[in-house]
C-alpha cells in the first residue's frame, strides 16, 4: 500500500476519529478544520479516547505517545497538499463539500486520493466536482470511529479500479473490514438504519412512549445494543435530519419524509451529545 501521510478535513465527532485510527496504525496524519478551537477539541478528544483504551489495558502510554507523535494539525487546508489520500470529514452540507473538494483537487498533488465521510451526499457529485473524478471515492466510517469495525466503501460511478483497491488496502490496513456499496442516496447502512430512527422520532413526537420507553422497548423487544433516539444523539441530531432529507429529496418517496422534530432540534440547538442536550439531557456527564 502506497499511503504513508494521510490528510483529515474536519476534527469533529468523525474526523478525530479517524484521525487517531490512522495514527495509532503508524501513518503520518494531518487533521485539518476551520479554527484552532475546533483543533484542540479534536486533539484532547483523541487523547481522551487513547487514555481510555490505557485503563482498559487495550494500548500502554509509550503506543499513546506514539500515535499522538504521528499526528499534526492545521487550520489551512494547503497544509494537505502533499498527502497521500485526503478523508473529507466536515459538516454534513453539500456546499461545504463541494468547496472543499474544489479547492483540494486544485492543490494537491495530481495523484493523490479524496475521499468523503459523508453519510448521505453523493459521491457521483461529490466526484463531478473535481478534475480527477476517477480517484474520488466514500469512506464511510461509523460512529465511534474507534470502536466500530465497518468501513462502507463507496463507488461513486466514476471511481476507478485502482483507487478502490488502495481505499480496500488502507480501510484493512487501519484495522477495520470494508464492505463495497455503490453510490445511492444514503448508501446502505443509512439507508436501513435513518429511516428507523426517523419512525422512532415520529413515535415520540406523536407522544406514544418517552425517549426511554422507545428505546427500552428496541433494546428489549429487538436485541439492539441501542435504543433509536440515544443513538440519534450519538451520531448528531443535525446529521440525521441531513440524511433523512436527502433520502426523502434523493428517491422522492414519502416513506421518508422527515419527523418535524428534527427542524426544531436543530433551531433549538438540540443536536445531541455534541451539544449537551438531544432526546436526552448530557449537561452534567
Ligand atoms: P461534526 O459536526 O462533529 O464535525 C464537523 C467538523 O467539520 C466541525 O469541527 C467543523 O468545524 C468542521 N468543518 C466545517 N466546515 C469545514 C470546512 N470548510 N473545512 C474544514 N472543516 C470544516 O460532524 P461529524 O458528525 O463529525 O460529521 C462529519 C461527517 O461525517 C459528515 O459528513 C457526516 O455525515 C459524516 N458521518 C457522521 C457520522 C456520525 O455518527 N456523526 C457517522 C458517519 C459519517
């Protein structure tokens, strides 16, 4: 595999995500966002999670130095001009991406890979919007990007052969299993799972149970590890509304129009355990 430095756009709940499961795998990584706050809070939210893993006897204190020692961060996305392969890990809005991949195509070197974490937004677009479709691809990690095993790898129609195979190589590489899927609103995974939650958040919003009984009532009744509306708050209230809207827009079926609740969550600042507050209140933890 030809991958030795990696650049992560965004330092949010996803990218520091990534950003240490690239590091602790021994690659060089670039983590990248718009301010230096939002940096830091991806640096300390990684060294959280390594000393997590000390008290569980997973890593030691020297594998901790050493997966912070391959990390370095900046605020100019030049600064991953001569990166192997970029993991777009922004907000979830088109627009956003879009510059970003414009703006990367136009400065990086000619060979490197740009791959996109977005749960939702076409790649086929995503891809347009570049100069080097072929190498434009989805890297769908799942949340939290440490624990979980997935990588959905995604197609968009122009990728290549050749850029899907080093994606395959890395995705193994860091540890995890990639599993192909082609570019359709909400790929796979969210495509089964968004429209469950949109229906719980319906259940709640009709006032049938309390956030608590829905998801005792799936964690009980169905064996999930977790109950639709906390892992709402865990992935991001904001984010579940954006891939529920492009399902709804992207098949133009009303199976999956939106749960109003999400609009005024959203306007509330309601966004989860990012925020503090979602279904469930997280100020005091
Ligand atoms: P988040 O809100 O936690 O973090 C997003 C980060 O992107 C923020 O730090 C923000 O400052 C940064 N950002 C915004 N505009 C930027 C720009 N122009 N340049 C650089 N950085 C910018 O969001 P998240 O949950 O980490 O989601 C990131 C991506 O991952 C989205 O595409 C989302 O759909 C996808 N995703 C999320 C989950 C999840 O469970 N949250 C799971 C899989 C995929």
């Amino acid at each position: 595999m030809n991958i030795k430095i990696i650049g992560v756009v965004g330092a949010g709940t996803m990218g520091n995500g990534i950003v240490q499961v690239c590091a602790a795998a021994g690659l060089k990584v670039i983590m990248q966002d718009i301010g230096e706050a939002q940096v830091e809070r991806g640096l300390t939210t990684i060294a959280g999670s390594l000393d997590r893993l000390i008290k569980k006897d997973k890593i030691s204190e020297q594998d901790k130095q050493s997966t912070l020692a391959n990390i370095s961060t900046t605020t100019a996305l030049a600064d991953l001009a001569d990166t192997d392969i970029v993991i777009e890990a922004a907000t979830e809005n088109e627009a956003i991406k879009l510059d970003i991949f414009r703006q990367l195509d136009e400065l990086c070197q000619p060979q490197t890979i740009l791959a996109s974490n977005t749960s939702s937004i076409s790649l086929t677009r995503i891809a347009g919007a570049t100069q080097r479709a072929e190498q434009v691809i989805g890297m769908h990690f799942m949340n939290p990007v440490p624990v979980m095993a997935l990588v959905e790898v995604i197609r968009a129609l122009q990728t290549s052969d050749a850029t899907f195979q080093t994606v395959h190589e890395l995705s193994e590489f860091i540890g995890k299993i990639p599993i192909e899927a082609k570019d359709s609103p909400g790929f796979v995974a969210n495509r089964i799972i968004v429209p469950m939650i949109n229906e719980a958040a319906y259940v709640y919003y009709e006032g049938l149970a309390s956030a608590e009984g829905i998801d005792e009532i799936m964690k009980l009744g169905m064996a999930h590890t977790m109950g639709p509306l906390m892992l709402a708050d865990l992935i991001g209230i904001d984010v579940i509304y954006a891939v529920i809207k492009v399902l709804h827009e992207g098949f133009g079926d009303s199976k999956y129009r939106p749960c109003p609740i999400w609009q005024q969550m959203v306007d509330a600042g309601y966004l989860g355990r990012k925020s503090g507050r979602g279904f469930y209140n997280y100020a005091d933890k």
